[in-house]
C-alpha cells in the first residue's frame, strides 16, 4: 500500500512539473510565439497563432474535459491528455504549413483494466500513416492451476487510413472513434492467444 501512495505521489509530481494550462510556444513555425490553452468555460482547446493574426481557432467542445485534462508541449506541436481513475488517452497535434491548419497527428491511449488487470495496455495510432501498435493483456481464469494469469497479447501491429482529422473538428469522439475502429482487430488477436494456449 505504501509503494503504491508513493507512485501516485510521483506520477502527482511528474503531471504538475510537465502538465500546463496555457502553453506559449511558436507552432506555426514562423518564429514568434503562439499561444494554446483550454477554455474553462467553454472546455474547448484555443490556439492563437502569429501567423493568423492570433483570432481563436477552437476545438469542438471537450465534455469530459476537467481537473485530469492537461496541454503538453511536443517536439512538432502540443498534446492534450485527459487522465481517468484508470485509463486514459492522448491526441496529438501539430500545424501543417501548406493547409495552414491545425492537424491531429496522432492518439494512444492506456488502461490498467479490470481489478486484475484484465483488460490492461496500451496503444497508440499514427494519423499520418495509419499506423496502429498495441500492447493489451488479458486474465486468464484457468492458467496457473487455476489461480489465474495476466497474459500479454502478442503485440498487434495494423495498418488502417483515417480520414484527417482539423482541430476544428475536433472532440472526444474523434479519439473514441479511431479507438473503436481497432476494438476488434484486439478481440480477434486475444481470441487467437486464448486458442493457442488451449491447445498447448
């Protein structure tokens, strides 16, 4: 129990020192300052950008958006991460120069899963090439004399196009679509695990 207050401790720490509410940073790459942040009111994400004069380009609204939604800045752009009691999700954005528009690049996602972590990995799909990796475990019931084994799922590697996706469509159902969209690619990769282990 202790070590365990003291990794929520930490994870606490890391979030505040690298998590903020308004990130001040040149996306546009023009070398000016922009500016990104999370409405309060409206719980929408807000970018200012030089080279539009700083109007507000918004995403749509975040309704799950609160206390465990934080701006990351990244190498190419920023992050938005919104943090559950035991899962979570991630999206990526970066500005792409010739469309002059605000794109997401990229979404992974992690959960710990069920009280024995059934259930429990993590993902990530590049938007850019429509390349999805994912790393999920499942509880296997029987194994271990049956008392029960986390089993890791071989890791899972597709390929799937997505549209593009603008900040100013952007909501939470962006990320639960392109989530879905793999939800049985890693039923069918579990179902061929499960099947393996049967017959050994």
């Amino acid at each position: 129990m202790k070590k365990l207050i003291l990794l929520a401790t930490i994870l606490g720490l890391h979030l505040s020192a690298f998590a903020q509410d308004m990130l001040i940073k040149d996306i546009d790459f023009d070398g000016r300052k922009d500016s990104i942040y999370i409405d309060q009111k409206e719980w929408k994400i807000v970018c200012r950008l030089s080279t539009q004069n700083f109007r507000k380009i918004k995403s749509k609204k975040i309704e799950t958006s609160g206390d465990n939604t934080y701006l990351k800045p990244k190498k190419n752009g920023f992050e938005i991460a919104v943090n559950w009691m035991r899962a979570g999700y991630a999206c990526q954005f970066r500005y792409e120069k010739n469309e002059k528009r605000i794109r997401l690049i990229g979404i992974s996602e992690y959960a710990f899963g069920n009280a024995a972590n059934d259930g429990s990995g993590e993902a990530s799909v590049n938007l850019l090439t429509g390349d999805y990796i994912g790393n999920w475990h499942y509880f296997d019931h029987l194994a271990n004399n049956e008392k029960g084994e986390l089993v890791k799922i071989p890791t899972i590697k597709a390929k799937m196009p997505i549209k593009k996706i603008y900040l100013e469509d952007f909501d939470e159902s962006q990320y639960y679509a392109v989530s879905e969209k793999f939800g049985p690619l890693v039923e069918k990769r579990k179902n061929a695990e499960k099947a393996r282990r049967s017959k050994r």
